[in-house]
C-alpha cells in the first residue's frame, strides 16, 4: 500500500491551526504526529508542506455538471467539471440529479448516474431534484433515503412550468422529510410573482441582461424564504437548508429561525459575496450575461456583500458552495440576445471556490479555521459525509490539500480548466494558491501538474446530516 508523509506543515481544522505531520496509508489517514515526531524511515513518500495549509479537500455540495437549462446544457461535464474542481482544491462534489416534472424519480436518479459513472476525478455524491411533487414521488423519497445514500432533495418556489412546486406540494415534501430524516434544499424565490416582472420588463423593451436581476428583487427572495421557513414548522421544523443565499433580508429570515433554534440552514456562494448586479450582470451591452444566475448578483449600494460575510461569521451562513453551472458565451449565453429571459441561467466557479474564500482569510473577513470549516467541514456535516471527509483526522479519507499562502493565483479563461469560453472572475488575484491536492491518497495535482485520472473518483452513499436533532 502506498503511503504518504506529509511533513512541516500547518494542520488547520475548525478547531484551529496547529504545526504537525500527517501520515497517509492507502487511501486514509492513518495518523497525526507532532513535527517531527512521525516515522523517520520506511517505505513511504515524503511530501514537504514547510510553509504550507494542510487543509481538509474542499466539499462543494452544489453543482450542476450537465444540467439541461433553457434548451442547452451545462457546459462543463462530469469529466472537465470535476477535473477542474481538483485543480482547485476541490475533492468533493454533490450534483443534483434532476426529476423533471413527470418523470419518475428513480429514472432520473438513474440518468444521473449514467452521466457521471466513470468520468469523476474526484468522489461526487448526489442530491435529487423533485420536479413535482405526488404520491409517487413521495415514496421515491424513502427509497432514496434508505436504498440509494440520497438524503437531500432540493425543490423549487420558482421555474413555474420547469422545476416548480406549489406550497401544498412542498408541505407535503417537507412532511415526508420530518419524517425520514432527509434535509430539504430550497429554491427560494417567488417564481409566479417574477415572471410577472419579467414580462412586463419585456412588454417594456427592456431587454438587456440587468433586467434579468431588476426583476428578481430582494423582496420576492426574501418572501420566499419566509414563507419556506413558514412551511417547515407546519411540517413539525423538517430540516431546511436554503441554498445560493444572496440578500440581506433574506439571511435576516434564516438568522430569526436560527436564533429560535429552529432546524434551519443556508449557503451562500462567492459570486454573491463579491460580485454586483451594477458592475457585473449591468456590463455594457450584452457582458453582462456571463453572470446572469438565479438567484441574481445584489446591488452594490446595499449591505448584501458585508452581511453576508458577517452571515458567515456568525454562521446564520454555515456553508460556502459554487452553484456552479457554467455555459458559454457564444451559442449559450447567446441564446439571450434581445430577451435576457432567455440567457441560461449560471456561474461556473467550481475551480475557484476554495482561493476566493481564501481571499477572505486574507481580506479579514474570516479565521483560518472559519475558511475550513465553510468549504469542507460544514458541508461534509451537512450532507452526511462526516468524518470521512472534511476534515483531515486518523481514519478519514485522504483527501488533502496543501495551501500556500505566499503564492497566489491569477484567474483567467487562459489558465482555468473549465470547459468554458469566458470567467466570470477574468483578472481577478488572489494571495494564496492550491498548491498540492490529495485524494484518497493520491497526489492528482502538485503546482500546475495533472496527475488525476477520470474515473478515480467514486460515488458516495450518504448519510443524514449530522446536524438534526
Ligand atoms: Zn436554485
Ligand atoms: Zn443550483
């Protein structure tokens, strides 16, 4: 069995930072040492971290490789999307398998196995999409639960006619979850009162992509939120993880229910703590498509971005995750021009989500201990894969990364590995850089050097959270 010693590095966990060496056996971690301490010889390799992070591989429970959206799909596959996740620092991916409305679950359960089976980089796990609601599907979600180590299922206030559930519908999911143990995930957007907008915008011939976000306003994500946490304590507090958080009045509605310790939870992501609706998605002309996302980039003249860094301080936030979706300009983007209704909707950022969190570390924004526990333990925790992963402890797996805060990294289409034609975050630096990734025990990325292969990567069964009561 191969083994792996990783030596003069800084260990950091929510506990904290601490100088020790980590001893890789196989595909876990089989020990701790103080510096020093650990196996002088024998027969392994000698990885030196002096210098470096030895952080726990980041766990982004929110992507969508493939996604069918808006008469195309998701531009990166489960192939080019998880490899550039690794390049990142990324270890973990959870995928939402998609129901669409009529289809059985189990069939598109089933589809999204067939899409991945093979071609990860890295260990991936999946969440299901309810596309509708009804007897049949209710069942499928025991099942799932029980049979297949699917414990989440993510559903939609918005999309009517696409993903979209009514709120009898999403009582009657929520029941089933109280009832099974599994988490809801959701959409919280008012989507009937948005289309509205969004058709009076356009009767308007305002076309250009902003109106994409002016007809999303913070009210109707706020209202829905609310109106989502409502609902939870009807079905006896079911658990309700609200994901892509981007408002500030909506992450008052998840501090209220969290200060009454209730059963609920949120995700923010980067493009929300960083990018606006003004110097983004209101780019000159049609820029600003490459960050049309639901829900929308906020407005720069508000608290949004400061709260929600606070938010994940306090953790009202618990969870940093990319809702990575990424499409291309041209033909995809594109498909947008004179309707920004029409632009598929998402950001691709699953290879930059562990350095921009970095930034905040940097920017004082966030502990070490805060950055790790955002990126990789909480959702670990959330989603039933703790203790084997997120975190870097005698019996987890080995998925690793060394950190090197006197690098950094410059973010462009030239350098990423995504498959797509543009970044979101062209030009942006940070001060910090990925600069070995481990998973389960072996080394897939070391400076700019791919050693990962596609089909290393396994599906996880997942438990439940470990955070219900
Ligand atoms: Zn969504
Ligand atoms: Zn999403």
């Amino acid at each position: 069995m191969s083994s792996l010693l990783i030596k003069g590095g800084t260990v950091v966990g929510p506990q904290g930072a601490i100088p020790a060496d980590v001893l890789v056996i196989g595909e876990k971690v089989s020990a701790i040492f103080m510096p020093g301490d650990g196996p002088v010889e024998g027969d392994f390799e000698v990885l030196d971290a002096t210098g470096k992070y030895v952080i726990p591989g980041g766990v982004d429970a929110h992507t969508h490789m493939e996604l069918p959206f808006g008469g195309t799909f998701a531009s990166d596959t489960f192939d080019t999307g998880t490899r550039a996740a690794a390049f990142g620092g990324t270890t973990t991916i959870i995928d939402f398998a998609v129901q669409r409305t009529g289809e059985v679950v189990q069939d598109g359960l089933a589809a999204w196995h067939a899409k991945a089976a093979g071609e990860c980089h890295i260990d991936y796990a999946f969440h299901q999409i309810l596309g509708g609601v009804d007897d049949e599907s209710l069942k499928a979600m025991d099942q799932l639960v029980t049979d297949e180590g699917i414990t989440s299922f993510k559903l939609f206030m918005a999309y009517p006619g696409v993903f979209y559930s009514d709120d009898g519908q999403i009582l009657r999911a929520m029941q089933k979850a109280r009832d099974n143990g599994a988490m809801i995930m959701m959409h919280a957007e008012n989507g009937p009162a948005i289309d509205v907008l969004v058709k009076q915008s356009l009767e308007r011939g305002e076309t250009d992509p902003i109106h994409h976000g002016l007809t999303r306003p913070e009210a109707l994500e706020a209202e829905a939120t609310s109106r989502a946490i409502w609902l939870a304590s009807v079905a006896a507090d079911c658990p309700l993880y609200i994901v892509h958080l981007s408002a500030s009045k909506a992450l008052e509605q998840v501090a209220a229910a969290r200060d009454l310790g209730r059963n609920v939870f949120a995700e923010t992501c980067p493009q929300y703590l960083y990018l606006t609706l003004e110097d983004q998605l209101g780019a000159p002309g049609f820029e600003g498509a490459k960050w049309v996302c639901s829900t929308p980039l906020r407005s720069k003249h508000e608290s949004h971005r400061a709260d929600l860094w606070k938010g994940l301080r306090s953790n009202d936030l618990s969870v940093v995750s990319t809702d990575h979706c990424p499409f291309c300009f041209k033909d995809q983007k594109e498909l947008g021009i004179g309707d920004f209704s029409k632009i598929p909707n998402g950001i691709g950022s699953v290879e930059h989500r562990v350095d921009l969190l970095y930034q905040g570390v940097v920017d004082g924004k966030l502990s070490l201990a805060r950055w790790v526990e955002t990126i990789a333990t909480t959702p670990a925790r959330m989603f039933g894969l703790y203790p084997r992963k997120g975190v870097v402890a005698p019996g987890s797996d080995a998925d690793i990364v060394l950190y090197d805060p006197s690098a950094r990294t410059r973010i462009s289409v030239e350098t990423h590995h995504m498959n797509m034609d543009h970044s979101a975050w062209e030009g942006v630096e940070i001060a910090g850089k990925v600069d070995t990734v481990i998973s389960r025990g072996s080394v897939i990325v070391s400076g700019d050097t791919y050693h990962g292969r596609k089909g290393h990567g396994q599906f996880l069964r997942r438990g439940l959270s470990d955070y219900l009561l």
